[in-house]
C-alpha cells in the first residue's frame, strides 16, 4: 500500500519519539491513555513537539466518560482547541453527542468555528453514536475532515462491514475513515484489504517495569486494577512491525 496514514496514539514524549522512529506518520496525543486519553497539558505537547518532526493531532476530551458536555465543558473545548491551535497542533480530535445519541450539531458548529484553519478529526464518540450513516453524512456537512471509528463495535475487525461501507461512502474523500480500536499486525492486513482504508490508528503500547528499586506495596493512587510500578508506552518494533505489514498490503 502507498500513501497510507498511520497514526499512533500517544500520551508521553517517550512513546511519540518511539512512534517516530517506528515509521509513524502521524501522533495523536492525549493524556491517559489507560482510560481512553483526555485532553493533554500545553507543557507535553510543547515538549513532544520538540522532540518529534511529523504532525500531531491533539484529543480534546476534557473528562473520562460519555460525549454529552455541560456548557461548562464546551467552553474548555473550544479554550482548548484555540489554544492548541496557537501552538501549532496539526489538527484537533473532538467530538459531542446529544442525550439521545445524536451528534450535537449546535456545538460541533462552535467547535468547528473556533477550529478553523485546522483539521478536525471527530473521534469515537462515532462509535457510540445511535445511526452511523447519518452522523457520517452530518460530519461531512460540517466540514469534518477524518472520523475515527471501529465500526462501532469493541473491536476494527468485528466492525470491518460498517467500516467497508463508510469507506465507500467517503470515496477518497473528507472525512477521511481511520480505523482504529483492536488493530495489530495479526488483523492489519485483512482489515486493510477487506475495507480498502488508507488510514489507520493504534497506540501499539507494552508494558514497561517501573526503575523503581523500592515498591511500597498495597498503596494505590488511583484504581486498584492498574500497578503503580508498570508503565505502558509506544514500542517503536510494534510500530515497525504494522508499518511494515501496510506496506506489503
């Protein structure tokens, strides 16, 4: 495959130097990841900025949870999405849904007018939103320039129908499908060929051990399932290695 996109999610300068030199092409950046990334500071993405040369697309997500914001939360979007901006982030991911699954169209056009002049990737909210075709349909109308999706299930290639259907839709045009969610050299291959995307998105993380020598145990600082000493970050073979596989797609 020629042309191709593939961005990896990463929320550390370790991961999106390691992303970089795994042959990523583009980063989005978040902050933890562990629980689906929330809007990262302005000091790690100055920081990544420094330290990688490809674009980074920036998630604003000001919370862990659902996609229906107060107006609260609207207005630390767009704060963010005009500051990001005036740092040079590539493009902004975003999205917002009504109570009833609906994509907000009355906030998105407030986004979308603070975005301007940037790209605007619509994140998976898409995944949990109540009629794919029609959200589809209304992000093209607003401008939207790439949908990041599974196909709305847990995982790309169980949703590789939904997906080969909005491809088609999209025709080589905006917005753009990236594929996302469960995507690993095992399925790469078939999901590229089966869908005919060209743009894909992975954190492609391991586990790293913490340098701690001393370990405090049985004292958490936050959710118990997650371990204080075990790091996930970008490993740059994992990048290599699906890189290498859309190659030969």
């Amino acid at each position: 495959m020629e042309n191709f996109t593939l961005e990896i999610c990463v929320d550390s300068v370790e991961s999106a130097i390691n992303a970089e030199k795994g042959g990523a092409t583009r980063l989005e950046l978040c902050s933890n990841l562990i629980i689906g990334g929330t809007t990262p500071t302005k000091s790690l993405f100055e920081e990544v900025k420094k330290n990688v040369n490809i674009p980074i697309n920036v998630l604003i997500r000001p919370r862990f949870g659902d996609f229906l914001y107060s107006d609260y939360e609207i207005n630390m979007i767009k704060n963010d999405i005009k500051m990001f901006k005036g740092l040079g982030a590539n493009a902004v991911v975003i999205g917002v849904l009504t109570k009833d699954g609906e994509i907000d169209i009355e906030n998105m056009k407030k986004l979308m007018e603070e975005a301007e002049g940037m790209s605007v990737t619509f994140h998976r909210a898409f995944d949990v939103c109540k009629d794919p075709i029609k959200a589809f349909q209304q992000l093209k109308e607003l401008g939207v320039k790439t949908v990041l999706t599974s196909g709305q299930e847990d995982s790309c290639l169980k949703g590789k129908e939904l997906l080969k259907k909005l491809v088609e839709l999209s025709n080589g045009n905006s917005p753009e499908i990236l594929i996302g969610a469960g995507l690993n050299v095992g399925n790469a291959e078939e999901t590229a060929k089966y869908t005919g995307a060209k743009a894909f998105h992975l954190s492609a993380k391991k586990i790293k051990e913490s340098k701690m020598i001393y370990k405090k145990e049985n004292v958490n600082m936050g959710l118990k399932e997650f371990s204080e000493f075990e790091i996930l970050e970008t490993d740059e073979n994992a990048v290599r290695e699906i890189y290498n596989c859309l190659v030969r797609v």
